[in-house]
C-alpha cells in the first residue's frame, strides 16, 4: 500500500511542479539553437531580435499565460517576450569583462586551470560564497560569480 501511494505521488509531482510558477525575476537560458525574441506576448506581436545561441543566460523578469509566454532580458539589458517553451531552467553563465580564471577551488589561492575569454558561455552549478563551478564543454573549474552574467554574486546553486 505504502509503496503504492509513494508512486501515485511520484507520478502526480511533475504535474504539480509545472502549476508552480517561480517567482520573477529569476535566471534562466535560451534552450534552442534559435529563439525569437517577440515585442509583446504572442506570435501576431513582430520579432524584435532572433538569438542564434543556445544556452545563453537570461533573466525571466515576468510571467504571461501560466508562462507559455516569458519576459526575458538578454546579458545587454535587451527585454522582450520569447515562447516559453524556448526558455529552459538549466543555469548558464556568461564571462564578462575581461579574461576569466577558472580555478581547481572555489578560492583565490586555488590553481589555474582555465582561462576563459568574455563572452564564454558554459553551465553553472555549485555557486556558494561568490564562486561558482564553470563547465564549458566538460572543461571546467571555479570563478568568481562578480565575473559572470546569469547568477547573483550571493546566489547558491547546488
């Protein structure tokens, strides 16, 4: 019986997760290799920019139709409405500024192991106390969050 109900509430928790809507602004990334960026909350709305870059960070600031659309910022400041289905949840980063050091620790007297130019997109996961694990195309290491567009420099990721 315990077993029983333990799988009716695991095949019932997706459905559930997708009524939740995250509370806006978070970061997100574009998941197709093209997505059209749109002036307003429908396909009759005319593309403003078309993103050729999957994985591209952006920040979701608001919400419409029980997010089949989304209100997106793009890393310079661009806002505009995109298909939700487009948006994915994975978390990415992108390097700005200046040449990036990755690191083999989460801290400043941890070996250099990469070095990764601006504009660098890769996945992030493991963001604690203002790094960050940086992994592009299976190369990775730590950076600093302050160097990164797609994560608040006192966010967590686990």
């Amino acid at each position: 019986m315990l077993a029983a109900t333990a799988a009716s509430l695991a095949a019932v928790a997706p459905a559930l997760a997708a009524l939740v809507q995250k509370k806006t602004p978070y970061f997100a990334s574009i998941s197709a290799s093209k997505a059209r960026m749109r002036t307003g909350p429908g396909k009759a709305y005319p593309a403003s920019w078309l993103y050729q870059r999957a994985d591209l960070p952006v920040k979701v600031i608001d919400v419409y139709d029980r997010g089949i659309w989304k209100k997106i910022e793009d890393p310079s400041g661009t806002q505009g409405w995109m298909l939700g289905s487009l948006v994915s949840d994975t978390r990415t980063g992108l390097v700005m500024g200046t040449i990036a050091e990755l690191r083999d620790a989460p801290r400043y007297g941890g070996k250099v192991v990469w070095r990764v130019e601006p504009g660098v997109v890769g996945r992030l996961s493991k963001c604690a106390r203002g790094w960050c694990h940086f992994d592009v195309r299976g190369r990775g290491g730590y950076v600093e969050a302050n160097r990164l567009w797609g994560v608040a420099v006192d966010e967590a990721l686990s």
